[in-house]
C-alpha cells in the first residue's frame, strides 16, 4: 500500500489530501487546509509555504510519500496551436518547433507539455501547449524541498478536475461545463464526451457577499458557455456541474436552470469516494482537483499535462556517435574487405568522402542555428523584464481607496529602467493622500505625492487637489525607498 500526497495552493491558501492506493481503490486518509499568517499579502516566499505543509502533515502524523503538485492557470503559458496533419508519434516534435517560436518562455530549461485532439487521417490537429517557465519550476522545487518531499508529478488543476469528473461518472456523449471554485478563482472546464473542449480561469472578488459571488458565477458561467459554442459548435453546454457538496448553489443552480434552459447539479467528490465526513474540510470543492489528480494515479492513467514526464520529441543520434558509428563500420569493413581489389577500395574511400561532406553541412546547419538562437535569446529575456501596463492598472485600480478618493488624470510611459505612471487626484481629506501612498507602495513601486491644495468640485464641494508619480521597477528589480519629506506625516 503505497502513500499519495496532492497539494495545490494559491495567494493565501495551501490545499492537500494524503490518501493511500490498495487494490486500485483510493483510500483518503485526511484532507486539510493551511493558510498564510497574512491573509492581505499571503505567502512570502516559496520556503514559507513548504515549511508551512511540513508542519501541517507533521501535527497529523502524515509521513512521506509520492508527491503531486497541482499547478493553477497563472503558473504556466498556454498556447492554443493548429498544426498540419500528423500522427501522434510526429506531434511532440511540431509542438517544440511551434513553441520555440510562439512562446516568450520556451528555452533550454522551460517544460513544455501538451494536449490534442484525436488523431484523424488528413485532418489538422489542434494542440493546447502549456509552457511552465524555469522560474515556477524553480519555485516548486524549493517548495518541495522546505517541506522535504520530492515531487513526482506536476500536472494542471483544470485537466485534475476533469479526470476527477471521469472517474466518477460514467461515460457520456453529453457536452458537459464543469465549475470547480477555489478561494479566489472558478476553473470553468467544457468536456465533449468526456474530453476538454475549452477552459478558463476567472478571478473571484475577495469577500464577496454570497449573492454578489452568485452574480459573478452566473456570468462567468454564461461566458464561457457563449465562448465554447463559438469555438466548437458541436461542444454546445447541455449540463452544468458544480464541484462541491451536494447542497451548496442553490439559488445559483436554480438561476442557471431558468435563464440558461440548462440543467444544473453538484457532484460531490468525497461522498462519492465514500469518504466519512469527520475526515472533510469545509471547504471541500476546493480539493476536487487534489482528488482527481489521485485517482488518475490510482488507476495508472496519464495525467493529460505532467511536466516532471512531458512528451518529448524522439532523441536523434549526436553527430559524435554517428561518427564513432561509421568509424566502427568503416574499421570492420576494412578488416572484412582487406584482400579485396583496388577498386573496391576506391569505393569506400568515395563513401567516407560523401559522409564527411554530410557531416560538414550537418556541422554548418547546427552552427547557423545557433547564431539565430544566440540572438533571439536576449530578446527573450527582454520582453519577460517588460512592464505589463494592464496589470499595473489593475493593481492601481485594486489598492486605490475606494471611496473618498478619486483619479481624475493619468498618464504612463516606458523608461530605461521600467515605467512611470503619473495622476491628479482629489481627496475630501489631505489625510488620505499618504493613505493613497502606501496603499500603492511596494518593493516594486516607489510612490511620490506632492503639490497639495484646496479645491472646489463643480458641485460646491471643497476637495484637495494633489499630483503623484509611481516609479515602476521590472520584476526582481524593487524600487528604491522614498526619500522623506518634511512636513508630511
């Protein structure tokens, strides 16, 4: 009886289930959750969350065992590829050379996986290629390590969730959505006959009322539903499943029904295992993927995306062996021929020459390539250090006060070094501008108001007008501390 471990985590929650393998049966032994000492900020470093899993299965008694880490959407770079016909043997080659072109992470160390479609004679095969970056491997493996346990799998929440779906259903040729809600995001998983069609990640509102939350899940599902039947006619939604107990949603399922025409229901992945409710959190839809990444172990299935056992394209020969291979020939030869004529003697002597002029071009071609890889590569790494200007805004329009406080001008720009972002703000008190400062400064973020004075809004009301400028610094460059000013507090 082997021991399995699931963990997945987000910016404040860390999920696991260990559970156990006996006669291809998966038996659950606890499930649990960790969340971080600051639920604002969350984790700090990939070392806090291992020691922070360490001590969670420590205090329960949980020895080690086959580790499987489940990765969310924003860990990883997903390219949707429509490649000419190929058989399934020829795909893990044209995927490589696609993602080396299209991909901004793709390089020596970078993982790459993929999923396609059936392989049909004459047809294109659509390919969904998912590149983690060598910085989120990274970042897995000193998780693993503070928490002294070696990763044996790491495969995509999304993909776990749907196997979990299949084995706990029996097969359909319904086109089915699939809703699983984590703390502050909804995987939201289309299946054609049992296979992923689309999927999506949405971000959650923090702290959302429930029926603010319903409102968000009704229109995400709504979305992704219209997408899906955009893309793929024939992945039309006709059932929508909620990961989760039995009677959670309600009202959301009942909305879903009469506005949507479309059934809704919940599976609940514990009761079905059979497992006792003494041993399930709360929050039990949040493990469905932990459950369903098991179960594909379990059962010796493929997980459909495995970076620590991608698919990789067939090894060919170094041109050092092939010509340690031909020496080898060409010594036997001359061992078995020796006796021989003149003229047959000649001929070998032609044939090394055409395989020393093959390895020539072989060596000229290599040599081209590299050239081209050497000067692609800063590039790369240039556009991964870029500002992305929507997240920024996000960012602003996320941690700006929102009341008593107002942006009525903004403008940005690149520099050498980052970017600049500069406004004209109105606050009803002065007081707030150096709560506007430190809402947005960060390791990143240098924040400098000034130019503070009284104002009048066109209705009569007195406001205090300031300007401020936000210096940004790429990641992993943190912006240098704000000089003091006199007089502010």
């Amino acid at each position: 009886m082997s021991r399995l471990i699931a963990i997945d985590w987000d910016r404040t929650e860390l999920r696991f289930v260990a559970a156990s393998a006996r006669a291809g049966r998966l038996i659950v032994g606890q499930a649990g959750c960790v969340w971080a000492d600051d639920a604002e900020s969350g984790w700090s470093s990939p070392e806090q969350l291992g020691a922070a899993l360490r001590q969670a299965l420590r205090s329960r008694g949980i020895g080690r065992g086959e580790l499987v880490v489940v990765l969310d959407r924003a860990s990883v770079e997903l390219l949707e590829l429509k490649l000419p016909p190929a058989t399934d043997a020829e795909l893990p080659q044209l995927v490589a050379n696609e993602v080396l072109r299209e991909s901004a992470f793709a390089g020596e160390e970078a993982v790459v996986d993929f999923v396609a479609d059936a392989e049909q004679s004459g047809q294109a095969r659509r390919v969904t290629a998912a590149v983690l970056p060598t910085a989120r491997l990274r970042q897995v493996q000193q998780l693993c390590a503070a928490a002294g346990l070696k990763p044996g799998h790491i495969v995509l929440r999304s993909f776990a969730a749907a196997s979990l779906y299949a084995h706990l259903t029996a097969p359909s040729q319904e086109n089915c959505l699939l809703v699983n809600v984590a703390s502050e995001e909804v995987d939201l998983i289309t299946l054609q006959a049992g296979q992923v069609a689309y999927w999506r990640t949405a971000r959650l509102p923090r702290q959302a009322h429930p029926e603010q939350l319903a409102d968000v899940l009704l229109a995400e599902v709504r979305r992704t539903a219209a997408v899906a039947a955009a893309e793929r006619p024939e992945a039309a939604i006709e059932r929508v499943c909620f990961l989760a107990q039995k009677d959670e949603h309600p009202h959301l399922r009942q909305r879903i029904e009469e506005e949507l025409n479309t059934p809704a229901m919940c599976l609940d992945p514990f009761e079905t295992l059979g497992v006792g409710e003494e041993q399930i959190p709360a929050n039990r839809g949040r493990m469905a993927a932990l459950l369903g990444a098991l179960l594909d172990r379990v059962h010796g299935r493929r997980h459909a995306i495995d970076f620590l056992h991608p698919r990789r394209p067939r090894r060919q020969i170094s041109r050092a062996r092939m010509a340690a291979i031909g020496g080898a020939v060409l010594l036997v030869g001359a061992m078995l021929i020796g006796s021989l004529a003149w003229h047959e003697i000649r001929t070998l002597d032609g044939q090394n020459a055409e395989l020393a002029e093959e390895l020539r071009e072989l060596t000229e071609r290599v040599n081209q390539y590299s050239k081209k890889y050497a000067a692609a590569k800063p590039i790369t790494q240039w556009q991964a250090r870029e500002i992305v200007w929507l997240d920024e805004l996000h960012r602003l329009s996320e941690r700006f006060p929102q009341s008593d406080a107002l942006i009525t001008r903004l403008s940005m720009s690149l520099q050498s070094n980052g970017g600049r972002m500069v406004f004209q703000g109105m606050v009803r008190d002065p007081v707030l501008v150096t709560a506007v400062e430190q809402a947005l400064r960060d390791d990143r973020h240098q924040v400098t108001a000034r130019r503070i004075q009284r104002g009048v809004r066109t209705e009569g009301e007195p406001m205090h007008l300031f300007d401020a400028e936000i210096i940004i610094k790429p990641s992993g460059q943190p912006a240098s501390a704000p000089s003091q000013r006199k007089g502010r507090p």
